[in-house]
C-alpha cells in the first residue's frame, strides 16, 4: 500500500488553545500542520508569535504553515520554533528565495503553497532549492471552506513536472472527498475542520475515520 500521512491541522486564537489541541494531537497522529495567520495575508487572524511557539512543552512533530505577509521579514523568527517543516505561499512574497534560502541553511524543509488561482507555471520562478509544494483546495483563512476538486488537475501537472518533489494538498477533505485526492496521488493530506469540527466524533475518533477510508480504498486500489 502506498505511504499515506493525514495531517491534522491546528488554527487557535490563543497560544494556551494551540498548546492544547497540539498535544491531543500529538497523541493519535505523527505529525501535526499549524497555521499562522497574521490577518494581512489572509483576512483572518490566528495566533501567530513565534516566540511564545518556541516554547512549546509538547513533544510534537510540527509542519508550520505561514499564511502572512511577507515571510522573509520574519523568517528567523519562524526557524526559531520546533518545527522542521516550514510551508510559505508563492503570492506571499517577492522574495521567496532569501525565504528557502535560510530555512535550508537551518537545516529544516521548505515548501512552497499556492492559492487555487496560482498557475503551476509561476513556480519556475523559484530558485533555490525546495522540498515540495502544497497545493491549496480551498481559499486559504479558515476552516470550513468548500473543497475545489479542480486543484486535482493542478496537483497532477506539478507530479508530472516535479517528480522529485513531496506534492500534499490542504483543505476541504472530508470522507467524500477523500478518495478523489488519493486518486490523484496525493499521500500528504492536511485536514482541519474534518478532525476538529466533527459534531458526532472526538479528534481521535475522526482522524481514526479518515485513516480507515484511507486504508480500505487505497488497499482496494493496489
């Protein structure tokens, strides 16, 4: 069976909040997706002070996303935290490569998100070296926000012309649209509001859910 890794993503207003949900994930799921929304990038805003994020008590395997404003003003703030994966977004900044250039002098991976509009085109513009892309199937901000199937065509041409990059999608995931995403050969899912907003099931019991379509529809297809 091919490898799959659902990843729980955390948006909280505070940092006692984030702390929290962190750690509950920690505890079913190997890693964990942190948003951090400035309000200017996006028109919502989450907490998003590295510093406090530096000192975080939980063990927990982080992937940040940053969804703000110009990334390289602040990129050696974020690279003080504990995560080793660090997501910014192509529209974000012009300066993008001073961004990949110190998180790789920092030892940690890059990547790269687009928005639903961005073209694949534009991240030839791109170059230093990163580690994949994450492609956005929702308007960034918040969860909740409707699934765009049509980013699946976006997610094929970028395996096709990066093979040698991770390739994970963000948003919109749910048991029905779950099974189109495996069928377009995305492993590395970042879900939100379908493990933490279910009104029926705990975290645990909707990452578990998730998983358990993953693997019944993925084992069927091998």
């Amino acid at each position: 069976m091919d490898t799959f890794r659902l990843v729980p993503a955390v948006i909280t207003d505070t940092f006692e909040e984030m702390q929290e949900r962190l750690c509950v994930a920690n505890q079913f799921a190997d890693r964990v997706h942190l948003d951090i929304m400035d309000g200017l990038f996006v028109a919502t805003q989450s907490f998003h002070n590295a510093a406090q994020i530096a000192t975080l008590s939980c063990p927990v395997e982080l992937e940040e996303h940053l969804m703000v404003f110009k990334p390289d003003r602040a990129i050696q703030d974020w690279l003080k935290t504990p995560a080793q994966r660090i997501i910014v977004h192509f529209e974000s900044s012009h300066k993008l490569d001073d961004v990949f250039r110190a998180i790789a002098a920092a030892g940690k991976k890059g990547f790269v998100a687009l928005n639903p509009g961005t073209p694949v085109e534009f991240l030839e513009t791109i170059q230093e070296p990163i580690d994949g892309v994450l492609a956005m199937t929702v308007h960034p901000g918040s969860y909740g926000n409707p699934f765009i199937p049509e980013v699946l065509t976006k997610i094929q041409e970028i395996k096709t012309k990066y093979p040698q990059w991770e390739v994970g999608i963000d948003g919109g995931i749910s048991p029905e649209t779950l099974p189109q995403v495996l069928d377009a050969g995305v492993r590395w899912i970042v879900s939100g509001s379908a493990i933490f907003k279910d009104p029926e099931k705990s975290p645990q019991e909707a990452y578990a859910a998730l998983k358990e379509i993953a693997a019944q529809y993925l084992q069927q297809r091998a």
